[in-house]
C-alpha cells in the first residue's frame, strides 16, 4: 500500500487530508514542522509528500530541496502562495505539481494519483542507471554525459527519465503528453517534438549503439537500448 506523508502545521486541514487518502486507499504520516518532516522522510518509505511552504522552522522551500539531494520521491506542493513567482520556484525546484489553498480535497486525491500514474517506476535503490557513456540519476533528477551533467530544462528532464524508465517501449504522443504533461495539459502535441528535438541536441555525443530517443514515424517515440 502506498504512503503519503502529509507536511502541514494546521491540524485541521492535515486531518482534512488524511481523512480522504485514508478513504482513497492510502497510509498517511503526517508532520507539523520542516524538521519532523526530514526525520519522518529519511526514516519512512513514501510513495508520495504533500508539502506546505510556511512551516514552523525549516521551510517548505528548503525540506523540497532536501528531498531532491535525496530521493526522486514524488512532491506537490499545497500552500495559499499563489503568486506566479511562487509556482515556478516550486515547479523549478523539483516539485510534481502545486496546488494553492483553499482547496477541493477530491481535487488533491486526484492530482495525487495523476502524479503516481506518471511516475511510477522509481526506486532509490536503483537510482543510477548507466548507458554507455550517459549517467540517468532518478534520486538527484540529474543528467551526466561523459561525467559532465547535462542541463535540461524540467519538463525535458521529466521526458527522458520517463522514456528511460520504459526502455524500448513506443509511446505516442498523446500518451507521453498525459503521462509527462498531465491530463490538464491543453496546448498542443508539438510540445512533445519540440522536447524531443532539444534532447537529442543535449545529447548529440551520446553513441548510437549505447541507446537512442527513435522516432517511429506515424506512432511515437522510443528509448531504444537495442534487445
């Protein structure tokens, strides 16, 4: 069963929220402040952390940041900061997605499993993976290519570890906008060429023979690592 761990100091929207994961099917832990909530991370197994900003000591800011050194653990931000400034640091920074207060818990619940179903394979056991000359790490979210890290700008980064995580499989486009973009997502399907394009250019000295991102003209996109 998949675990949430709740970081929120106002006891009554933190038993709010666990009361409609535990009615979802989930196990909920919950922390009041920014140090509770890295003793409970580095000591528990989570599937998920639904993180505030405005904590008592450590912040939410800096407990995201924490997670990111440590682990590629699923994170969506739920505060009342809703500035713009404010949505791009946390999207910027590593979250999966933000939310702002007052919220609809029915609405949390369901961006939580939209953000499960597209990150479903990561595992910090198994957080580096190697292929030929590149370096995926899921717990740090970073790229290296012949030991130099690759900057990517967050969604592109997203992309190629999802494709990577599923290597040799065929996604369309529209799977891809779903599982990297989200089911909200309403611009259009170029999004995913564009990334694709800027990918392969980052990677342009990756050797065909250690793997390649292949177009499967008219179906979709591959991470090819041969069979």
């Amino acid at each position: 069963m998949k675990t949430i761990l709740i970081v929120e100091d106002e006891e009554a929207i933190a038993r709010v929220l666990a009361a409609y994961l535990k009615k979802a099917g989930f196990e909920v832990d919950r922390a009041a402040d920014g140090e509770e909530a890295m003793q409970q991370f580095e000591a528990g197994d989570y599937s998920l952390v639904l993180l505030d900003i405005t904590l008592p000591g450590i912040d939410g800011w800096e407990l995201l940041r924490f997670i990111r050194a440590k682990s590629a653990c699923p994170v969506i931000m739920l505060t009342a900061r809703d500035r713009l400034q404010d949505r791009l640091g946390g999207l910027n920074g590593g979250a999966d997605d933000y939310m702002t207060k007052p919220f609809v818990p029915e609405e949390v619940v369901a961006r939580i499993g939209a953000v499960l179903r597209r990150r479903p394979h990561w595992t910090d056991g198994e957080s580096r993976r190697y292929y030929g000359n590149l370096l995926l790490d899921y717990a740090s979210r970073t790229v290296y290519l012949n030991a130099a890290e690759v900057s990517l700008t967050p969604r592109d980064l997203s992309l190629l570890l999802f494709l990577a995580e599923n290597p040799n499989r065929i996604f369309t486009r529209e799977q891809l906008i779903e599982q990297v973009w989200g089911m909200d997502y309403d611009g259009s399907d170029r999004a995913v060429d564009l990334s694709i394009k800027r990918l392969r250019q980052s990677l342009s000295h990756w050797p065909a023979d250690a793997g390649e991102i292949r177009t499967l003209r008219g179906t979709g996109y591959q991470f090819w690592i041969g069979e």
